[in-house]
C-alpha cells in the first residue's frame, strides 16, 4: 500500500515521540521513503542519530544550523513528499499550525504542504481541554488536506488517567494508508461478513471451523480506506479490523460481533437493506445442533459412539440474493478442495450473485489462517479472472477493484 510512497515524519516534543522510530521503521517495512523533521524539544526525546539512522536521511531539525545543506528544505520536503504525519503533535505545535505560524523547521514544512497531513495530537489531558487547544484541532479539523486524529483515553505519561494519548503506532500507519488512498467508494455503504460462526453443543462444545477473519478484515480495511461506510458483521475470529478515532467525524467502520449462523443471519438481513454492497466473506456454519443441551453432554460408561442431529442455517447469501435489488451487488466466498469451479460457478447462480471469490484449499499458501491467498473472480457474466498468490491485504484491493466495476 505504501510501496514507493514518500512520506514526511514530523516529530514534535512529547514525551510519545520516543514511539515513533517504530513507525519509521514500519512505514519503510512496507516500501515507502521517509524523511523527519523535528522541532528542536522532539530531540529531547529522541535523538537525529536514531532518526538519521532508521530513514536514512539527514534529519531536517535547524533551520539555520546548516544552511547550505539544507537552504530551502522546507519547500523542497513538501515538494518531495506524497504525505506527511506529525506525530506527536503537541499543543504548542497544533497552536502554531492552526495560526500560520512557522518558526521552525517542523512548522515551516507543515506551512508549505499542500498533500495530505495527517496529525496525532498528543499531550496532557489538561492541555488537551484547553480552549485554545480545542479551538486548534477545530481549525486544522476543517482543512482540506488535513486528517486529524483524536486523542486516545487512558494512562498518561505524567500519571494521571484522562484523553490526551496518541494513538497508537499501528493506527497512524493505518491513517497514512486512508490518506493516501483515493475516495471512490466514498457515499458507499458496504456490508461484510467475516470470520467463522460457533454453532452451540452444550454449554462448553461447539461445532466451527478454521476461518481467521483474515481475508476478511483486509477487505473491511480496503473499503473503509476508500472512504466507504463498513458494517462488519463478525464471528468469534481470531483477528477484526482496528480503524483510528478521527476527529469531529464519525467512525466509518462499525464492527458488529455474532457468535452463530443464526445471529449472524439475523444482523446481516437486517441491514442489508441499506447496504450498497455485500461482501459474503464469513465461513457460516451449514448445520448447527437440532438441539442445545442444557447442561454439559455425558459420556455414559461403555458408550462407543454418539449422534448429534442438526439442522441445516439459514444461507445467507441466497436469502440476500433473493431480496437484492438492481442498484445492490452481492458478492459470495467458495472454499473448495475438489471441482472448484463448477461447484463455485453453481453457488454464483444458485444464491443470485455477482462475483463469487473462489480459494482453493489444495492451494499452498491459499486459504485458512495464513496471511496470503489465492483465488479467481468468477463473474455473473460469465467472464473469469485469476488473482496470482498475494497477501490478503492485495488480494481485497483486487477484490473491490473488481466490485468496481460490476
Ligand atoms: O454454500 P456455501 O456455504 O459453500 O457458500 C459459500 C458462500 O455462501 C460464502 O459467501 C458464505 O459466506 C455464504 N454462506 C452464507 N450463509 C450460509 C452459508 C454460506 O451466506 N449459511
């Protein structure tokens, strides 16, 4: 995602500022160039030789100190830049931003950026209050090219427990990849299932299965950064998309957890109505127990065998299809380990769809739990496309391209 990118880390002086050579280190784990600029306190928290070191450019901190390398740094980093992120932002740094003043090198950066600027303010929550901090975040929060995180609740580095936090590392790389992500699905409002359903036994069994809620979770993220609207209906996984608090706008992603097929179905045909798009990803349970025991199955001495009645679940995907109106698109998930295609290709027609995504198990490093899959995009017109082996994170793009251009 920010492969190639060229990215601008602004640091100011707080005490969070120690957090953010991991975020260097993150941002060119994933391929993009970064060059820091600091004001002359961030130092304090975090040395140039660290920043020089993990960006591996001089650190751009003195405006004056050494003139002839640096002269018009200010305009030249914005120049190069695709985006910046200040982080931390504290609240003499927001001050300043938000009232043109550029009386360093960090600030007379941010003064000539006109691509994306992500900020993360952070600071005491006393200061946070401020009225004339607040009146700051509100200014910068109106800005175009601004992307303005809130402050996180919790345990602050003076000792107290209030909102004055940054966010975390992971959140501002998650922010820098909205920043820089075109808004075509902005207005959309798209359902996702996702992970696996937990079909009740007794009060300590159940029947499920080994979806991760990977694949899915790269999807959620993939629509969330094109500025659509997510409903994430979610089983018991073991991973769920974490998107960062804006401020003074309202979260994009909503995560809704289920534990079975049943409440699974229930929340999804509810909100289906609504939705732009669903994308069937969840592994849902086919059958599920007639009935759930009330208190914990015995084993009964001498007994050899068990049988266990079940009921088939609601599916899903072809309850949708069935109510899916013109302007709606419904995308299903195959997982097969034999005559995918057909069997794919029968689902796509059977439930009504537009696309089914079919993996195969007998794919190596396909499917359950590993971070990268395989798949083909199989179309209601007929036509097929073959996805090569990608991370699941570039899998989901391919898979909204391609809901694109249904
Ligand atoms: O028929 P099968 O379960 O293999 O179909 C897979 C597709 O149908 C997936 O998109 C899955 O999310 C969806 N499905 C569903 N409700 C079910 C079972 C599967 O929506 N009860």
């Amino acid at each position: 995602m920010l492969r190639g990118k060229h990215i601008v880390v602004g640091i100011s002086g707080g005490i969070a500022a120690y957090k953010i050579p991991e975020l260097i280190r993150l941002l060119r784990k994933e391929g993009a160039e970064v060059k820091v600029t600091t004001t002359k306190n961030a130092l304090e928290f975090v040395t140039e030789l660290t920043l020089q070191t993990l960006s591996g450019y001089k650190v751009y901190s003195d405006v004056f100190a050494a003139i002839n390398e640096h002269s018009t740094e200010h305009i030249s980093l914005p120049d190069w830049a695709d985006a910046m992120i200040i982080a931390p932002a504290t609240a003499n740094v927001l001050g300043k931003m938000a009232n043109g003043i550029a009386d360093d090198a960090l600030t007379t950066t941010f003064c000539a950026m006109r691509k994306p600027v992500v900020i993360a303010p952070a600071m005491n929550d006393k200061m946070y209050e401020c009225p004339a901090t607040q009146e700051a975040l509100r200014k910068l929060s109106e800005w175009s090219n601004i992307i303005l995180l809130d402050c996180a609740a919790g345990e602050l580095a003076c000792g107290t427990t209030g909102k004055g936090r940054m966010q975390e590392v992971p959140a501002l790389a998650e922010t820098l990849r909205y920043a820089l992500t075109g808004k075509d699905l902005a207005s959309k409002h798209v359902l996702i299932t996702s992970g696996r359903t937990q079909e009740a036994i007794d009060p300590v069994r159940f029947i499920s299965n080994h979806s991760s809620g990977k694949q899915g979770t790269a999807l959620a993220l993939s629509c969330w950064r094109r500025g659509a609207q997510v409903d994430f209906v979610c089983g018991p996984s073991a991973v769920y998309p974490s998107v960062p608090t804006f401020f003074a706008t309202a979260q994009q992603l909503r995560n809704i957890s289920v534990t079975s097929a049943a409440q699974m179905a229930e929340q999804t045909i509810q909100l289906f109505p609504s939705c732009d798009v669903a994308i069937l990803c969840a592994a849902v349970a086919d059958f599920t127990p007639s009935n759930v025991a009330k208190e914990k199955i015995k084993k009964q001495p001498e007994q050899n065998e068990m049988t266990l009645s079940l009921t088939t679940t609601t599916d899903i995907a072809a309850t949708l299809g069935k109510t899916k109106t013109q302007n709606q698109k419904l995308v299903g998930f195959a997982l097969e380990t034999c005559d995918e295609q057909n069997h794919a290709l029968h689902k796509l027609q059977s439930k009504n769809l537009d696309l089914i995504v079919l993996n195969s198990l007998q794919d190596k490093g396909a499917g359950f739990g590993v971070d990268t899959n395989k798949v083909s995009l199989l179309f209601a017109n007929g036509t097929k496309k073959d996805v090569p082996l990608l991370s699941k994170e570039d899998i989901a793009d391919c898979i909204v391209e391609a809901i694109r251009s249904l």
